[in-house]
C-alpha cells in the first residue's frame, strides 16, 4: 500500500440562495477518490459569504427548513449592520457562513465516502445571486 495525496478545484455552477446536495459533484470532480482505501477527505469553500455542511440528503424539506431556520436567525437588514454597500443580503450571508463554517471532512473507505445512510454534503448559497463558487478538496490516505 502507498499513501495517496489528492487536491483538486471544483467550481460549482451558480445557484439561489438556499441549501443545495452537492454529494455528486464533489466525487465527479474527484474521481482519484476511488483509489484510497483508508483515508480522509476535506471540502473547504474559497468563499465568505457561502458555507458548506453534513446534513440529510434523504427529504428536501430539510433543506427547505434550514433555509428558512437562517433566514429568521439572521434577518436582513437588522439596524447595527455597518457593512451594507454590497445589498441587504450580504452581512447576513457572511454571518451565516460563519455560523455554519467553510469546511467539512469525511471519511473514506474503500474508495467511497463513508457518510451516513441519510447524510449528504450541501453547499448553503447565502447570497441571492452568489454566482459560480468554488471548493477545493483535498484527500489523503492509503492507496491501492
């Protein structure tokens, strides 16, 4: 066995604001993925005003709730934001990215992500028009 270093760039098209499955899209713009037996894999977001989380795959109304969950958490146009020049959405989007964070990891076994039955990697597009965005995953771990 060898150990295995992997990193690639993966740019996701552009979508509404809200919480998005993006499972597929990280393992087709990692497909050297399927050689590690053993090992880890990071998702980290090269932006700050969308996040990444683990989260149920199985029911869209999970995502549906989360979105709406953010929405009240963290309303727009709260009185005490200062950084306003970029749109009503923007402050909140950054405060939402950082609630939720900019990465997540996962194990893999026998060249698969080993998540929970239920569980799936989602970006969270906080933004109203965020544009095309950008993740970086980087894996490692024993090889074939």
């Amino acid at each position: 066995m060898s150990i295995i270093y992997i990193q690639n760039d993966i740019t996701l098209q552009p979508r509404r604001r809200g919480f998005h499955l993006i499972t597929r899209e990280v393992l087709e713009g990692c497909p050297e993925l399927r050689k590690i037996r053993t090992g880890l894999a990071h998702v980290f977001i090269l932006h700050t005003s969308a996040s990444l989380t683990i989260n149920e795959n199985a029911s869209p109304d999970v995502a549906t709730d989360l979105e709406a969950h953010f929405n009240e958490f963290v309303p727009e146009n709260a009185p005490y934001y200062d950084h306003t020049l970029e749109g009503a959405d923007d402050m909140p989007a950054h405060i939402k990215a950082s609630t939720l964070g900019s990465s997540v990891s996962f194990p893999i076994r026998e060249g698969r992500p080993h998540l929970g039955t239920w569980q799936g990697i989602f970006l969270c597009e906080h933004r109203n028009r965020g544009g095309a965005r950008r993740i970086v995953v980087t894996a490692h771990g024993e090889g074939e």
